[in-house]
C-alpha cells in the first residue's frame, strides 16, 4: 500500500511540475498594464509595506525565486527580475510576501524559521542513519537506529506541513498587494493567482510525499518491532 502510494504521490508530483512550468511560460506572455518589471514589482511592494533594509537582487537558474530572511535579500530568477509580464509579477510580489512576513513577525514563519537548524540537521544524516539501522537489522540490531532515522524524517515532515501556511499566506499578501494598487487589470490578476496556485501546488505534493515516506519508515520500524 505505501509503494502504491509513493508512486502516486511521485505521478502528482511529475505532473505538478510541468503544470508549473507550463502556466509560468503561457502567462509569461501576459504584459502586466502597469508595466513594471519584477524588480520594481519587488521594491515598490516593499516600500508600499515600509520595509527600506531589504535588497531585491538577480539570481541564476528558473524558478530559483526566494527570499532569504538572513541576508533580508529578495532573490529574483533572471527572467523574473527583468521581464513585465503577470508570471513575473506574482513571484516578485509573493516572494515579498515572505519579507513582510518576516518584518511582521509572522507566527507560522518564525516557527518555520525556528525549526531551520534541527531540519538541516536531519536531512543530512537521516539517510546513513536510516541505512545504518537496515543494515544492522540483518543482525538482529539496528532497532535503535531506525527509531532515531523515524524521528529525524518526521522533523523534515513536521517542516514540510509548516511551509504550507507560510507559503499560502505570502501568495496571498502578494494578490491583496497587486489588487489593491491596481498593479494588474482583473484577467492579468487572474493569470498571477493561477500561476501561484500551481506554485503552491508544488509544496503540497512535497508535503504529502514527506508524510507517505515517513508512514513507510514507521511501518518498518513497527514491523521491526
């Protein structure tokens, strides 16, 4: 039951993507009536908020938008920062979102943020340990690994389910933003709300994989038991 449901978690997640992707290259040929590229997206949005010590800059790759509370830079993809269309005017506005998250205090974000260290700690040594504890299990140990690998995954899990909330909510501080300085005319609103959808999409299908994965492990360790 849990392999059929990890190959039907990794199908959505294969079509998510390349819906993602599809819907950012159709409404990347959306002009967006106000004109503005996503750069200026990004530093009116923040002015508008009264947030004047975070950096809008250019990054490399596609759909490599973020936001990094650390450095207090908004990390626009090349085509985002410089193209005038609705696809790159819903990225730079959400991932605006997530600074005024961050300047707002935002609870479900500083929980998020809280969570960073453990979460790094644990996606980089749950698979050894994980694999530490099959291995032993062929020798009638390894019991004590596997609780330990079951309990790092379910940090990642517990991570993945928090970033919803945070992610829904930066999209939907960015649509409030773009509608009510009527930065896009009501179908160029529209083409920017779906593509964030779909973007919010992806974290969904992350999320759930993450909890189908560790109920996989869990089993294991109870069957071990």
């Amino acid at each position: 039951m849990y392999i059929l449901l990890i190959i039907l978690v990794m199908g959505g997640s294969w079509f998510v993507q390349n819906r993602l992707k599809s819907k950012f290259q159709k409404y990347s040929q959306t002009p967006i009536s106000s004109n503005l590229s996503g750069r200026e997206i990004a530093e009116k949005m923040l002015a508008d908020h009264g947030i004047y010590d975070v950096k809008v800059i250019s990054v490399n790759g596609q759909l490599t938008d973020h936001y990094n509370p650390a450095k207090k830079t908004v990390n626009l993809s090349e085509a985002v920062y410089s193209q005038r269309n609705a696809a790159a005017a819903a990225v730079a506005a959400h991932e605006v979102g997530h600074a005024v998250q961050h300047a707002r205090s935002y609870a479900w974000l500083t929980m998020r943020s809280k969570m960073v260290p453990a979460v790094s700690i644990s996606s980089k040594w749950v698979t050894w340990v994980l694999l530490g504890g099959i291995a032993l299990a062929s020798f009638g140990g390894g019991l004590l690994l596997l609780q330990i690998a079951v309990a790092m995954f379910a940090v990642t899990t517990l991570f993945s389910f928090i970033t919803l909330p945070v992610e829904f909510d930066a999209s939907n501080r960015a649509l409030a933003w773009i509608e009510d300085k009527n930065m896009a005319q009501p179908n160029e609103l529209a083409d920017s709300k779906d593509a964030l959808k779909w973007a919010a999409m992806t974290y969904v299908v992350a999320a759930l994989s993450s909890l189908v994965t560790l109920l996989y492990y869990a089993s294991m360790l109870l069957g071990r038991d």
